[in-house]
C-alpha cells in the first residue's frame, strides 16, 4: 500500500560504451523528477566494445538499473523485444542510447500516458544529419507499406515510445520470429497519441544500422505485413496469359481461316515464341496459386492472435 508504481525505461545497447555513461547522467535527473519509481532496463545486444563493463559499473552503483547482457548481436528488434519481455513496470518507455531520442520528453510521454493513452509514439520531425539515402529510402519505405498492407503506419513514426502494461502484455504473445517491433505494436491498436520531436544528433559512435540492414529491415516487414509480393507472381501470369492467348488466337483464326495478310506476316518461330509465352503465363498462374496457398500457412505460422480485447484496467 502506498508503493509507488514502477515505470521500466528500456534502452537497446550495441557498442555505445561512450554513450552509455552520459545517457545515465543525463536520463537521472528526468527519471528522479518523475512521481514515479523508475527502472532503468539496458539490453546490451552483443556489444564488442567496452559496453557491458560501463552497464555493469551502472547496476552496481545504482539498483534501480538492470542489465541483460545477450550472447551475441541479436539486432535493436530482438533487443528491444526483450527488454519489453522483462520489464516490470506499469509502463514502459523505449529509446536509443545514443541520446538521439531526447530524453527531456520522457515526462510529456508520461502525462499523454497518464491523459488514458495506451500507446504514445514518438515522431521524428525532421532528421539533422541524416543520408538522402536514408531520407529517400524512409519515405519510399513508408509510401510502400501503407500502399500494400492492410495495416497503416504513422511515416516518421520511431521506436521512441510507451507502452501501457496492457499493450506490453499482449506484446509478449507475439511468437513470430522475424519482427519489426514498431510495426507489431502499432498491429496491437490500442489507444494512440503522438508526440513530434527533433532528433539529435549522435555524439559518439557510428550508427549502426547502415543501408543494407536497413533495407533488410525494410524487407522482412513488408513480407511479414503484406502477402502482395506473394501474389505479384499470379497477377504477372494473368496478364501474360491473356495478353499472349489473344495474340495467339488471333494469328491461328487469321492465318488458318480468314487469311489476313497481318497474321500470315507471323513466321513459324514467332507464333512459336506467343506460345511459349503463352505457357510461361500459365505456369505464372500456377505459381500465383500455390502462392495463395502458402500466404494462409504464412498467416497461421505466424500465429498472431485473432484478436486483442482491451482489458479493464485495474487501477
Ligand atoms: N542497437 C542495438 N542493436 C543493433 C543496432 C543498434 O541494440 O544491432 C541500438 C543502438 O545502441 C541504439 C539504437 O539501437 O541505442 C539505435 O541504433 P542506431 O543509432 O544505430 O540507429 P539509428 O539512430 O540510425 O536509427
Ligand atoms: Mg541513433
């Protein structure tokens, strides 16, 4: 009685041994303003750097942090999935170590939070120093998978973000194993709100997600959020199909029946090349079918749950 609740600050780690020390002199006063007891939840994601001793050092000297050191490099998804696994708070605030995600808006996340948001997203308004590669990439990024999956996610939205213990519990139901974590909370639903900020500037280190893990990212989202791609295959032959079939059709009644001087233009190898196309098509079609076919394994291996119900919350 009278305990205060708990809200978990969970931070993915990947070689930021500079970063790590200024993230927790800066972060504690903001957490120690909060009316709130507060953990500090670092996931070293397999450093190769002195990132462990400095974390260590941390949750000697202070027990409100903890540490969960991975075996190797898992990648900032699977960090930040564990870090949501283990937390222990009402609440939970997820941002980069890199100090990129300003720290002084923790408070404001908290308040949306506290206004009945389930989920508070932070969103990028702009980024300095950032690549046209980059820039272009995220927007082609984001026009893509709004265009082609049945979900919609917010452009510029990042992993800066608080998670209601509803929405973390539902979370943790998640099984499948390629998974952008954004996009899986923004799946759950859930009460919304948005909150814009500027986006520092790194300090130390290099970022670490350069453009083919981006793009890889990219990819296994879009697969995991859409079954277009699957289908493309079954659309191309339906086309070919018909496209070569009446060519080929008109070229047999033309040259055999009606004896038109344009079909009889056709040589042999030609008519043969509309029928090998002719073909292709069919197997494209075939393609496209068993295509549907492993889009419902997909669904049921993915085996998200067929529905998230808002539990009445406790309070
Ligand atoms: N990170 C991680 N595992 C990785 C790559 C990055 O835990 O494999 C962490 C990193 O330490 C930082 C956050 O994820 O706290 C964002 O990484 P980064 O700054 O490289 O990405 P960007 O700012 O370009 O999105
Ligand atoms: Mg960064």
């Amino acid at each position: 009685m009278g305990e205060k609740k708990m809200i978990s600050v969970i931070v993915p780690v990947y070689n930021e041994e500079k970063n790590v020390p200024l993230f927790y002199e800066k972060v504690l006063p903001v957490l120690n303003s909060l009316t709130y007891d507060w953990e500090l939840l670092f996931v070293n994601d397999g450093s190769c750097d002195k990132s462990i001793v400095e974390l260590e050092k941390l949750e000697k000297n202070d027990s409100r942090v903890r540490v969960i050191d991975f075996s190797r490099n898992f990648g900032k998804e699977m960090a930040m999935t564990a870090g949501i696994n283990f937390c222990h708070g009402v609440a939970c605030i997820i941002l980069d170590a890199d100090l990129q995600h300003p720290i002084e808006k923790i408070p404001e996340f908290i308040e949306r939070w506290e206004g009945g948001a389930e989920v508070v997203i932070g969103i990028r308004k702009k980024n300095k120093g950032e690549g046209l590669v980059k820039k272009v990439g995220s927007y082609l990024f984001y026009k893509l998978i709004n265009q082609i999956s049945e979900m919609k996610i917010v452009t510029r939205a990042t992993d800066y973000r608080l998670l209601d213990r509803v929405v973390i519990d539902e979370f943790n139901l998640f099984t499948e194993k390629n998974r952008m974590t954004r996009a899986l909370v923004d799946w759950l639903g859930f009460r919304r709100e948005y909150i814009y900020f500027e986006a520092n500037e790194r300090i130390y280190g290099v970022p670490a997600y350069n453009f083919w893990k981006l793009l890889r990212l990219a990819f296994n989202s879009i697969i995991s959020f859409s079954l277009l791609p699957l289908r493309l295959a079954g659309y191309l032959g339906a086309f070919i199909t018909l496209f070569s079939g009446v060519a080929g059709f008109y070229i047999l009644l033309g040259k055999y029946f009606f004896h038109t001087h344009f079909a009889s233009t056709f040589s042999d190898s030609e008519n043969l090349a509309i029928l090998i196309v002719f073909l292709v098509g069919i197997i494209l079609i075939s393609i496209g079918l068993l295509a549907l076919y492993i889009a419902n394994i997909h669904v049921e291996v993915e085996n998200r749950p067929l529905y998230i119900i808002r539990k009445t919350k406790k309070k």
